[in-house]
C-alpha cells in the first residue's frame, strides 16, 4: 500500500494553500492523502470542560478545522482518498512522527500564530530539518504553486548528499509532465594569487565552471538515463548558491534540495541553503533528507 501524502492543517490561509497543493500532488501521484491537527490544547485548558460540554473547546475546533479540510480536499479532487485525525500534541513533533510513514510531509509557510511580517513559521522550519521523509512548504505566488511553468529545479550541491533528491526531483518532473532544471553554483576565488594576471584570473573562472559542470554531469548521468522520458536541462550559474536558486525559483513550480540527517545528531539539520531557500523561495520548496 502507498505511503500518504501528509499535510498538517490549523485552519489558517497558509494551511489552506498548503492543502489545495497537496490535494493536487497526492493526485499527480495516486497516493492517499492524510490531513493531521495537532495542538497541545490542553495545556492551556487543563481538564475543565467548556460550554457545558465533556471535551475542551481546543478539541472542538480542531475537529471542526479537519472535517472542513477534508471537505474541500474531496470538494478540489474526488478521486483522492482522504484520511484525517486530531492529535493532542506538539505539533511539531506529531508531524515529525508522521514522517516516519509518509511519502512526505506538507506544510505552510505560516502557521495561525505567526507574527505578521515573519518569513517562515517556526513549525514549518522546524519540521523541515528534522524530518524523516521529505518535506515540502508551500510558499509563493499562485501560479507557481498551481504548477503553471512546468519547470522542476532542482539544487546540485555536494555529491553526498544528492542522491535521494535526484530521485525525488525526477520522479516530481515526470509526474507533472515537466523539464527539469538542474542547477550548480560556482564561484571564483575571493582572493586571487599574488601576482596573477588578469587573464590567468580568466582562466580559474573557467576552471571553476568546468568543474561544476562536472558534478552537474555525474550526479545527473545516472538518473538521466533511467528517466529518458524526463527533459533535462543543465546550468552552471556564477554566484552564491542561495542567491542563486531563489533567483530561478521565480519561474518554477518546485524546488528540491537535498539536506544531510547525522543519525548522530540532534537539533536542526539545515545549511544555509536550505534555510534561504525556506524563507525567500518564490515557489514551493521540498527538503529531501539524506542520511549520512
């Protein structure tokens, strides 16, 4: 059986695009979609019922968050199957535990608690560096988030922790009938040898291209031919690799990014990169771990 697509709802703006997205690629990939709300109401109720009623007014509004979600999830796509449950607990560790057993998890950018002007929610970061399965936040304008460009970008860094994002920004490209753009930075050393020539500065740069065009072609080959069926394009482009792929984010429906998981390791597992991308992407980004 399909593992779900799970997306966390809490009834705000943000959730709600989160969950018309994941509505759309729970379809693209025939999975069954599970809708989870998780609050630790009742740490600010305690036991007391509210409004003459056993259960705290909390539980109630989550209940009612989730059915509305499940409706207009089957409302936008009859034919995916939807599942839904509240849980009494930290949202961020109720999805982190959903993860376990989720093709991914989707979430917001902003939560209903998040401070006007804030760039990225708290739970929605910290899910993303932590979680097992990939994770996509659903962030930027409506015709990146509704898949209208048809371009998958996806992020080439280090080799080690390319593999398992390759696989995911090829599968993500066929099943949405897209190109996929692959994307390495370089840049020139910030301080060239004494005495170098400015041509011989020239040739560095080119030195620094070609060599990112080479990590390009082995982290792409592979894959590539196992997916003849899928448009790839390749580019090197000078500059800071945040800066970079916020950049050709404007003109893509989704941005894959590898990040590495230190089975060692507690706490949040996000580079620069990722966290850039996070906050500033103009489209949807998906963080695709890679244990190390």
């Amino acid at each position: 059986m399909a593992l779900p697509l799970v997306v966390g709802v809490d009834g705000s703006e943000s959730s709600l695009q989160a969950l018309d997205w994941a509505v759309d690629e729970a379809a693209r990939h025939e999975l069954p979609l599970h809708l989870v709300s998780a609050s630790r109401w009742e740490r600010y109720e305690g036991r007391l019922p509210s409004f003459g009623t056993d259960r705290p007014t909390g539980a109630v509004a989550a209940e009612n968050i989730v059915a509305a979600c499940a409706e207009r999830a089957t409302s936008r796509n009859p034919d995916v199957k939807v599942s839904a449950e509240v849980l009494a607990e930290d949202t961020v560790m109720a999805l982190l535990e959903q993860s376990h057993e989720a093709f991914a998890v989707v979430t917001g950018s902003r939560g209903r608690g998040a401070i006007a002007g804030t760039l990225l929610g708290s739970v929605s970061l910290a899910v993303a560096a932590r979680a097992v399965s990939p994770v996509a936040v659903v962030r930027g304008g409506e015709e990146n988030r509704a898949g209208a460009l048809r371009r998958v970008v996806l992020a080439v860094g280090d080799l080690v922790e390319g593999s398992a994002a390759v696989r995911f920004a090829f599968r993500e490209a066929r099943a949405r009938d897209a190109a996929l753009h692959a994307v390495r930075s370089w840049r020139r050393p910030a301080h060239p040898h004494a005495g170098q020539s400015p041509l011989e500065g020239d040739a560095s740069g080119l030195i620094y291209e070609e060599q990112a065009a080479a990590v390009l072609s082995e982290v792409l080959d592979p894959a590539a031919h196992e997916h003849d069926d899928v448009t790839v394009h390749r580019e090197v482009i000078e500059g800071a690799a945040h800066r970079v792929l916020v950049d050709v984010s404007v003109q893509a429906d989704l941005l894959v990014v590898g990040a590495l998981r230190r089975r060692d390791h507690t706490g949040l597992q996000l580079g620069r990169v990722s966290h850039t991308v996070l906050h500033h992407s103009a489209c949807p980004v998906v963080i695709v771990p890679q244990q190390v």
